[in-house]
C-alpha cells in the first residue's frame, strides 16, 4: 500500500487523487488535507455565486471523496500544524495543490488606503470565505472601479451590478447579499491597462452584461482597431471582441441605473483620497512593438471609493519548499518540486486556466508519481494514522468527511432566498456545528 497526502481540497487537489486511485488501482490510501473542515477551494470560495453551472463539477468530486481508499481530512493547516518536511516522512508522496489564494499587488501609491481592496478579498468576501467575514466594503459611495481585464474582474464588477432577485438560486452569502442590496454604487469602472483585442475575458462571461436587470455595459468604440483586425484573432478571443462591439452599437439603457465602463488603454498610476481611496490617477496607454502598455504622458482622474485590484494570484511560501517569487508559485519542474514533493494547479502553473486545466495537470503528476513509485509497490511509512497521532499530540483536532457532511446539511437546512445554501462564514460556525 502506498500513502499519498494531497494538501488542499480544490479542483486541482481532487483530480490529482481521482487521478492518484486510478493509477494505483486500490493499493493507494489517499489523504486529501484542508485548513477548512469544508472542502473545494476555489469552487466554494471562488468560483461566482451566480455562476451555480460552475460549482456542479463539485460532483464529480464528491463522486472522489466517497470512494474507497481516500479521506478528507479538515482544520489541518500544512505549515502550522504539520510541516512538509513531516509530511515526507509520513507519506509516499505530498502533492501540494493550495491553489494561490492571496492577491497579486499594483505596486502604486495608495494601493494601502481603506476602499481598496484586492479580488481575493473581496470574492472571498460574499463567497463565506472566513478569512474575508469582516471585509466591509465600502459601498455608500456612487463610483467603483475594478482593475483588471480577466474574468475575476468581470465577476467582480458584474456582483457589483446586480439586484436582489438577480441573485436567486444563487449560494451568495447572506451579509454579501444584504450590504449589496443597500450599495449606492451607480458606475462600476473596468479599467483596462491595454485593450479590447488584449483582454482576457472570456465570451460566455462577456455575454452575460448584456443581459443585465440594472446595469448597461459601456465600450467606446474609438478604443478598437478596424474591424478587420479581429480576423487575426483566435475564434475564442473575436467572440469576446464581436460581443464588446455589440456593446458599442447598443445604447445605455435609460431604465437601467447603473453603468459598467470599460476604459481600455488605462494604467493606474496611483490612488488618493483623504484618509480613504476617493480616486484613481490613470495613465492612457498605447501598445508597444511587443503589445505591452507604453505611457503617452497623458493623466485623467477615475473617481471611485471602492475599487477592487483584479490582476492576479500568488501561492504563498510555505517554509522548506522551493518558491519561485517572480511567478508566485512553487519552483518545479513539470510539476516536481523534490524527492516525493509535487505541485499541481495554480500552485504548480500559477494562477491561469479554468477549472477543467486542472484535470490534465493533476493527471500528469500521477503518472509521474506513479513511474517513480511503481504501483503495486509499498512502503511502510504510517500515512493517515501517524498523522493523526502526531495532530493529536500537538491538540489539533482534524474533521473529517462525516463531519464535512454534517455542516453543509445544516447550511442547505438554513438556506433562504430559493439560494442552494446559507454558507457559514466563520471556522467557529463550522466547527460549532460539529459541538466543538
Ligand atoms: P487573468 O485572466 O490573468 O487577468 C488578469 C488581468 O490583470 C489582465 O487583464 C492583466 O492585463 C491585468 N493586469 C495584470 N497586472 C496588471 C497591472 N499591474 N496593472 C493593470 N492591470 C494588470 O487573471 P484573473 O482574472 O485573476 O483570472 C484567473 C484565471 O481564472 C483565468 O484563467 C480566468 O480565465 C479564470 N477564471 C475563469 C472564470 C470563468 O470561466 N467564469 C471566472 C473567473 C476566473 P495584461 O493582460 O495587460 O497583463
């Protein structure tokens, strides 16, 4: 028998065991370890409330988690209850998939000022997420802007957009739905540091604003090359391009309130306001000979109290483990970080692709986990139960699948608005279902 810890619960940690049973077919034990007494990661804390189609493939998961021979084990944070290098001596192999939860910053001044905020928060922060609980943005004022031109951003700046019944069958959280619900916010600003044939926005997300109960999208359509240029693009790409064009040839909507404006060509150069952010000062841009963002010298003001920074992630360090800052992620090779140490999804690539990327990813680590330990093979390293003996002379106390089961019965139990859930947002609600 061979024993495997998978350290973090998203997609990326659950193809990589689906992955890890098939290769070795019944002679492996596979622990799947989280901070949370909840799993999924991303699709829990990330993946947009109103995006429920999404989150489905939490099923497929699930399918993983009631197997034989696989454990969720919950409230074990790896770095702080147990390290790594303790790991290695328990398991075969640790394949580390935390996923790159914390937020890339802009590196201008203000960025530190109160009504900034980065996307990982502010997700986190009507996904339940319970680092974010408290997050309070501010949303008394009439201007946000969201920087970034990903569909973090889009998911941002639509959240932002929408009305209360816009969220039924939604899982959004219910302090997310209340404070939205009482928002002022009237313009969203999208700002763009390049521009339409530079996004990274994908076409289903797009479509979506133009479907919008509240909210008109606004693209100027000064900002596009000719319309031949879209020829050059790839078909996935000139979709996105073809429906920002369709925005430009539809007027605002004068029975919407609200107004989401892509201004393209826009870097942020720094943000002021007094005590709090009240403006952004904005560069526009042109395109370069290699297609980056070149300052004209030209400067206008975006004024926004809230403005969420959506311009990627990072993996955080984890003491012992090679980490290559400049990508913000685990140093590796082809997903091998050292002698029975591996990395998947955005720990491993960093943080592109969608939830499907991860599938390939996890499944070539397996294979490579499974040359170099031969399935059929064993060893006599103690896996979970050596874990479970040195978590409990340290006082940590693990959760495990029942009780994974027994909060989300009591959240889908508690669960208002026609939403699939009421989400608990603190590790206390969770665990004080448990009686602890
Ligand atoms: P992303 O797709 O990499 O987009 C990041 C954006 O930030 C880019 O537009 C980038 O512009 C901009 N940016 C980076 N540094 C900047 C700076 N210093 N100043 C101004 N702008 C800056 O990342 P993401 O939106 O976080 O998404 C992460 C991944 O999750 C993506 O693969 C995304 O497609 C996926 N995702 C998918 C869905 C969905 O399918 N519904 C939803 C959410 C996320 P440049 O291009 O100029 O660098």
């Amino acid at each position: 028998m061979r024993h495997f810890a998978v350290v973090g619960s998203g997609p990326a940690g659950f193809y990589t065991a689906e992955a890890l049973q098939k290769a070795f077919e019944g002679h492996a034990r596979i622990d799947i370890i989280d901070r949370y007494a909840v799993p999924y990661g991303l699709i829990r804390f990330g993946v947009a409330p109103d995006h429920q189609s999404l989150k489905a493939v939490s099923k497929r998961y699930d399918k993983v988690a009631e197997s034989e021979g696989v454990d969720f084990i919950g409230n074990v944070t790896v770095g702080r209850d147990v390290s790594v290098a303790e790991l290695l001596d328990l398991y075969d192999a640790v394949i580390l998939a935390i996923g790159a939860p914390h937020d890339r910053k802009l590196g201008i001044p203000g960025e530190d000022l109160p009504g900034v905020i980065g996307s990982a928060e502010f997700v986190g922060w009507y996904n339940g997420h319970p680092e974010f609980a408290d997050l309070d943005p501010p949303l008394g004022g009439t201007h946000a802007a969201v920087i970034g031109n990903g569909n973090v951003a889009l998911d941002c700046a639509r959240i932002l957009s929408k009305t209360r019944a816009e969220f039924e069958g939604s899982d959004i959280v219910g302090h997310a739905l209340d404070a939205l619900d009482q928002s002022a916010i009237r313009t969203i600003t999208i700002l763009g540091r390049r521009g339409p044939h530079q996004i990274a926005m994908t076409p289903k997300e797009l479509g979506e604003l133009g479907h919008l109960e509240a909210a008109s999208p606004i693209v100027d359509g000064a900002d596009f090359p000719p319309v031949e240029a879209d020829d050059a693009l790839e078909p996935g790409q000139r979709k996105s391009i073809t429906i920002l064009r369709e925005f430009v040839a539809t007027p605002a909507d004068p029975a919407k309130p609200k107004r989401m404006v892509f201004d393209f060509f826009a870097k942020p150069l720094r943000i002021e306001g007094d005590g709090k952010a009240e403006r952004i000062v904005v560069e526009r841009t042109e395109l370069d000979e290699k297609g980056a963002a070149r300052g004209t010298g030209e400067t206008y003001e975006v004024p926004a109290s809230l403005i969420v920074t959506s311009i990627g992630y990072s993996t955080p360090p984890i003491d012992g483990v090679a980490y290559d800052e400049r990508g913000g992620k685990f140093l590796n090779d082809g997903g091998k970080i050292g002698d029975r140490l591996f990395a998947v999804g955005w720990a491993r690539r960093g943080p592109t692709g969608t939830i499907g990327t991860n599938r390939p990813d996890g499944y070539e680590v397996a294979d490579r986990i499974a040359a170099e330990l031969p399935p059929g093979g064993s060893s006599d390293r103690p896996g979970a139960q050596g874990l479970k003996a040195l978590l409990d002379s340290r006082d940590v106390l693990p959760t495990d699948y029942d009780d994974w089961r027994k909060i989300e019965e009591t959240e889908t139990a508690n669960a208002r608005l026609g939403s699939p859930r009421e989400k608990f947002v603190r590790v206390e609600h969770w665990l004080g279902t448990l009686g602890r």
